[in-house]
C-alpha cells in the first residue's frame, strides 16, 4: 500500500476537521449537507458520462487503488536479472534462457525473452517492444484523464450549486434563516474545491508519476534484452543499464 497517498488523504482531512473543531465549532454537523453533496458529485459524473463511454468510467474505482496499491517497480532488480540472462546466453547460447521465461514475473521481461529466443531479429524485437510500450503508456493516459477530468469539473459544479442555493435563498428569503440557507449554499463550493484538491487532481498526478515510472522500467528493460540479443558483456550490460537507474537507486558496488 502506498504509505504517501494514504498519508496524504488522511493528513488532509485531519487537518480540516482540527481547524474546524479550533474554530469553536461544536458540531461538525454544520459541514455535511447531502443536497450540496448530491449536486457537487452527481453533477461531475453526468460531465464525465459526456466525455468517456460509460464502461471505462465504471472502472475508475480500479484507476483509484492504483493509487494506493500501485505495481511494485524494480529496475535494480531487472538490471540484476538482465546481467544474468546476459551471462546464461553467453555461456549457454540465447536457447538456454527459454526455461527461464516461466520463472519471471516481471510479463514484459519474459516477453522480451521470448522473443530473442524465438529468433526475432533486433529490430523486429525493438518495434513490438516499443509498440507494446506506447500501448500501455496509451492506456495509463486514458485512464488518468477520466480522474483529472473529475478533478477539473468538481469546483466548477461546487460554484453551480452554490449558485443554486443562493438563487433558492433569494426566491424566499426571510432574515431569520438567511445565515444558515448561505451556509449550505457555500458547502457545494467547499465539496467542490476540497474533493478537487485532495482527492482527484493529486491522484491524477500520481498516475501520471506511476506510468512515467513503469515507461521507464520498460525502457531499461528493453535496452537490456536488445543488449543480450547483440551478445554484448554482461558487466558492460549492467554498466550502460545503470545508467537509467537513480543513483540512489544503484548497488553501493556500482558507480
């Protein structure tokens, strides 16, 4: 689970309610209106259904736990194993890497391997690798645009409904309850610009920082399983493969 996400959402919320709390406000119960709810929420989605088909909107919720449990990287680790294969095909010949496809979890790694071993030339390897890769970067992007898109549209329908309430108020306005009818009024607003700012802008950004780290894993990925189909040397290999790797990322032995 992603310790900085949840930290994050968590830490936001906290934070409100505190401040709310320290402002000598007994209740919370001041801060919920389901109306003002309603129309923030409901209001977001109907503006999404008219931008995405409703089948991808639908997995959003999967968009979101990518966010909290995202796919364990480890580009140290498939430096490690590419230096391996290197060394099993240098000894061994490429054939001998064929029994280890089925051993990795790493599925873009044991494609890659598979393909050298079926004999695929460097090029045709390097195009379905990197047709594979702008796939799923492909993908990742239309995910992440339905969520910044919920993050674009729920201030917007915070200010409408608002809008709404104050249109409400004024239609049958009475001095006795004008302060408690604006205050629901303005909750819309604060629906709005807190669900934009803390849930749904930053977990977009988050997505956008996920594909750009599993974009990244690919590419060294694929720059290793190119290096083995040329038969470079393995130390060589892990060398240039190191280079893509934060330094403080890199074995202490290395650099």
């Amino acid at each position: 689970m992603s310790l900085s996400a949840s930290l994050g959402l968590v830490l936001g919320f906290t934070l409100i309610i505190v401040s709310v709390l320290c402002s000598g406000v007994d209740k919370l119960g001041s801060l919920l209106s389901f109306s003002s709810f309603f129309i923030v929420v409901g209001g977001s989605f109907a503006a999404v259904c008219s931008a995405y088909p409703l089948r991808q909107i639908l997995k959003a919720h999967q968009f979101i736990r990518v966010v909290f449990y995202p796919k364990e990287l480890d580009p140290v680790k498939n430096v490690e194993l590419i230096v391996l294969f290197a060394e099993i095909a240098r000894n061994e010949g490429v054939l001998a890497l064929e029994k280890k496809i089925y051993t990795l979890e790493d599925k873009f790694l044991a494609r890659g391997i598979q393909l050298i071993t079926d004999g695929l030339s460097p090029d045709t390897v390097d195009y379905l690798l990197r047709e594979e890769i702008r796939a799923i970067s492909t993908r990742h992007v239309r995910n992440r645009g339905i969520i910044a898109m919920f993050g674009r549209v729920l201030p917007a329908f915070g200010l409408i409904g608002t809008l709404i309430g104050l249109v409400l108020m004024l239609a049958n306005l009475d001095q006795a309850t004008i302060g408690s009818s604006m205050a629901i009024a303005v909750l819309t607003t604060l629906y709005g610009a807190l669900m934009s700012n803390l849930m749904f802008t930053p977990w977009a950004d988050k997505l956008a920082f996920l594909n750009e780290e599993e974009v990244r894993t690919m590419e060294i990925t694929l720059k290793g399983i190119l290096a083995i189909h040329a038969g470079e040397n393995p130390r060589i290999i892990k060398n240039k493969l190191l280079i893509y790797v934060d330094p403080e990322e890199r074995p202490f032995n290395d650099f």
